[in-house]
C-alpha cells in the first residue's frame, strides 16, 4: 500500500484460498496458498498471477522480499510461481528458483531469506 500510495486495501482472500487485488492500472495480483502438496510443495505460497503497469524498476523484487516475510511470519515453507512467462521465468531463474517444468518455478523461504539477508 505504501509503494503505490494506496490508502485502502485492495486485498481479499476468496474461498478457495486465492489471495487477488480489484483491477486497477498499476498492479495486478493473484495468489494461491497450498498447504497440501500439488504441482508445488505442501506449504507453498503460489504467486499465479503478478503484474505491474511500469516494468524493471523493482517492483517484482520488493514484492517478492515483502512475500518472504510473510512466509516467515505464517510458516510457509515455500514460494512458487505458477505459468511463468518469458519475463517471469527469467526472474524466478536470476533469482535461483527451481524449474518443476520449464514454466512453473519454487525456491525454499529459507533461501530467499538469505537472499534478501532478513533475520
């Protein structure tokens, strides 16, 4: 909220557990939590859909750090990215995510916590 200078929530969480924003011009965001194994590791926060309006100024990296400690605060294990595309897939791969099958991508919270050196 403060990044984009929102003053109210644009967050809910439906019944099938997915974590979306209302439509708006500068963000879109869809996300899964899976607490049993499927394609991805039991206790995964699954980011199915992420999208910003202005590209390659860090937005994708602070979310993904801010996810991170979510992860820590809730006792997820793991953090997934669903049918990554080009731009997607490559990020997950600078990053060090594993490939499960060429377009989706997981990486343990523990190694994005020294990625991003928080304690």
């Amino acid at each position: 909220m403060e990044r984009f200078k929102y003053r109210k929530s644009l967050v809910y969480l439906t019944i099938d557990n997915v974590i979306t924003t209302r439509r708006n011009s500068r963000i879109e965001m869809y996300l899964r939590i899976r607490k049993f194994e499927s394609l991805f590791p039991p206790d995964c926060l699954v980011i199915a859909r992420l999208g910003f309006s202005k590209e390659r100024i860090g937005h994708g990296t602070h979310f993904l750090q801010f996810l991170t400690g979510v992860a820590l605060k809730y006792g997820f294990r793991y953090i997934g990215i669903e049918y990554a595309n080009d731009k997607s897939g490559a990020f997950a791969k600078k990053l060090g995510f594993n490939s499960i099958d060429g377009e989706n991508y997981f990486m343990t919270v523990d190694n994005l916590k020294s990625y991003f050196s928080i304690e």
